[in-house]
C-alpha cells in the first residue's frame, strides 16, 4: 500500500491518507473485502503469521486490507503511530481497558461519561478486582490528589457526555506521566478534526465511530489510535483473544465514505449549535444551557484552547425541569427523539432515562446532571428550521 507522507491538511488526509487507486486498479474508491479468512502459500508461511516473524494478514478478527485502509487513515488523522478499528465504541472501550488492568489495579475516571462506560468501570471491572475512582477532573488538582501507585488507567471524555464538562487534557497528561498512569481519552465528541488529545500528551484515543466518523447513523463501529506497542496489544489480546469486537470490512468502508465529508459536516454541525446555543440561552422558558461555545461558560477558554471549534452538541435544562424537557421532547417535530449523536438527524434524548440509565438517581446527582437534562445532537438540517422547531417545541412545553 503506498501512503502519502507530504504533510497534507487534514480534509486531504481525511480523503486521501493511506489509499492509493492505481494500488487497486485505479479503483476511486477501496475495495470491501468480504473474507473471513486468508490462504497461506506455504504452511510456514501461516505458522510465521501466527508468531509474528513474517507480515501478513491471518484471520478477519485480526485484520483485514479495507479494515487496514481505515485504520491507516484514522491514525494519521488523530496524529498517532496506529490505530485499530472495533465493531463498536464499547468494543474499542473494553479492548483498550481488559488490555491493560489486572486485578488489584485502580482506575481513575472522571464524574461524568457514557453511561455504559460508567457501568463498565463501577460496576463490571469490580467483579475482577479492579477499583475505578471517579473524581472531578475539570479540576487538575482532583486527579494529582487522587492519582496513585496502583492507577494503571486514568480515563476521561472531554467534553463530556452528556453536560459537556471540559477537561484540560495537556494538565492531565502531565499529571498521569508522573504516576506512569496510561491516559485515556474519549475523543468521540470532538473527532480529530476538532481535538487531538494525542498531540496534547494523551497516552490512547478511543472513539464511537458509530457517531461523526461514520456520520450518518448507519453502522455501529469504534476505534482506539495509539502507539504501535499499545494497538498491538488491543489487537492481538484485547480483540483477538479477549472480546472479539472486529469491525466488519463493510463498516470499515462506511466509515471511509463517511471521514471524505467529515471537516465539512464538522464545521456545519458547530456553526449551526453555536447559533442555537445562543438562541436557547436567550429562550425565557430554558434555564441552563451546556454548551462550550457560549462566552460566559465558565470553560469557555480552556476549550477554545484544546478545541478548533466547540462541537454539534448542547445539553439543557428548561424551567420546569423534568416534566418540561419531557414536553419540549414530545412536542419535537422535525427533531427525532432518539439516543446517539453525530447524524445529520437533529436527535434529541433525555440522558437520565435513556444513555445514562445506568447511573441511578443518587449517582446522576453526585456525578452532575440533573434528571432534567435534555440532551440535543444537532445535526446538518437548515438552521431556520430547526430553530422553528425549537421554538415551537419549547412554546407547547410551557402550556
Ligand atoms: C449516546 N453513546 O447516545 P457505541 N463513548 C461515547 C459515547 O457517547 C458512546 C460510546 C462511547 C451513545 C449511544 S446509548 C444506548 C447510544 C462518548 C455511545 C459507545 O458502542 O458505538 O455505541 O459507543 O450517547
């Protein structure tokens, strides 16, 4: 395969990195192959795959050519050694962390993620002996206090889902290399268009590229970018040998289709949610608007820091908390109710009974989201009428 080293600008690379046509008979676009496994010339030839003395593909969980195409392509885009592509973002999640903690290691996590990747940490790895310790990282001085000889992982989404916390990622790095601590970052918010934890001192990026990477809600897959050392290890234990979450070779190719369009989507997706944010902010019936982006959010330096731009989602509160945003959401017309993100549908969700079900009540309390926080995805529709939705959806929810 040949790949381009010329240090192209990221649309370039997003189109292009890692996928040569007249390498395939100047096929525009890369061939899926649909194989599950791969002939070996001579019986040496397989046993020297499976020892990694000779290069060469062995079996589809472990690899695939338009699998590799991706894979190439997402490492070059997160500004890392290589990357590895699961069949889902929980699949890059619990192959990157079953990878590395064994019993009697501690995890750090931040308050608020993902509501399965919350259940995985407290709940699930504790069945094995590993400890996670949620702490408030929008504050450094939380993690360089609760960090510790037996942290092997510390893990962060940034911003986070669903109320859009930032956390000072380049800090935080610092922090876990001084405690030989691996970090980990959920960069599935942002895409590597808008944030590059890597190149800020992050260890791992994991993603759901069932989100803004694939783009259009039509595939669930994933993805982990480290170093070479680290994607071997996810690949060839975590994958192969642990959970078996390989993508497959048609999602793969989704996902390439959909990072061709990916700076153009990313750039509607935030010009259209910075100008929403503003206008729920200045809505009298919405109380609290998450979002970045606005001036006066109290991380809205920090993340104009590490961000290009603030992102395609909002979380808000309206006057009337719960029994009001369960209104706003009813009465959403063109919005679709539903939970994921990154589509060019404008979705909209409620976290506390849907993506983040599994914290319960008192959980959702101490970890910082209100029961009711509404979540909006907001998608590539014509800005005028999704906020002719808005308003009529939030005008029938004050009645
Ligand atoms: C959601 N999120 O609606 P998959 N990391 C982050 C995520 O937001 C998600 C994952 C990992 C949502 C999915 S909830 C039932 C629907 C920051 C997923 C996991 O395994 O590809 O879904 O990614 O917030």
């Amino acid at each position: 395969m040949t790949i381009r080293n010329a240090p192209e600008g990221f649309a370039t690379r997003a189109i292009h990195f890692g996928y040569d046509p007249l390498d395939y008979h100047g096929a525009l676009n890369p061939p899926v192959f649909l194989t599950s496994t791969y002939a070996f010339d001579r019986t040496d030839t397989g046993s020297n795959r499976f020892t990694g003395d000779e290069h060469g593909y062995i079996y589809g969980r472990v690899g695939n050519p338009t699998t590799s195409i991706l894979e190439t392509r997402l490492a070059a885009l997160e500004g890392g050694e290589a990357a590895l592509a699961t069949s889902s973002g929980m699949g890059a999640i619990t192959s990157v962390i079953w990878s590395l903690v064994k019993a009697g290691d501690d995890v750090l996590a931040d308050k608020t993620l993902y509501g399965c990747t919350f259940s995985l940490l407290l709940h699930h790895l504790a069945r094995f002996g590993v400890t996670t310790h949620f702490v408030d990282m929008t504050d450094p001085a939380n993690v360089a206090a609760a960090i510790g000889p037996k942290t092997r992982l510390v893990v962060t989404e940034t911003p986070s889902n669903p109320n859009m916390r930032i956390v000072d990622i380049a800090a935080i790095a610092e922090i876990s290399r001084q405690h030989d601590a691996l970090f980990v970052v959920d960069n599935t918010y942002c895409t590597p268009y808008l944030q590059r934890p890597l190149t800020l001192g992050a260890d791992i990026v994991v993603h759901s590229a069932t989100k803004y990477l694939g783009g259009h809600g039509d595939l669930l897959a994933g993805a982990v970018v480290s170093r070479k050392e680290l994607v071997d290890q996810f690949r060839f234990v975590g994958i192969k040998e642990m959970n078996g979450a390989c993508i497959s070779a048609f999602d793969a190719f989704l996902i390439l289709r959909g990072l061709k369009t990916l700076t153009l989507r990313m750039d509607r997706h935030c010009e259209t949610a910075l100008k929403l944010a503003h206008d729920l902010q200045a809505h009298p019936r919405v109380d609290r608007v998450f979002y970045p982006g606005l001036a006066d959010n109290p991380q809205h330096e920090l993340a104009a820091r590490q961000m290009k731009a603030f992102g395609g989602m909002i979380a808000m509160e309206l006057k009337g908390g719960l029994a009001a945003g369960k209104a706003f959401m009813d009465a959403a017309s063109l919005i679709t109710r539903a939970v994921s993100l990154g589509d060019a549908e404008t979705l909209v969700q409620h976290p506390a009974s849907m993506t983040h079900a599994t914290y319960a009540p008192e959980e959702r309390a101490a970890h910082g989201f209100t029961d009711g926080l509404i979540r909006l995805s907001v998608g590539l529709e014509d800005y005028d009428d999704l906020r002719g939705d808005i308003l009529q959806a939030l005008d029938r929810a004050g009645q």
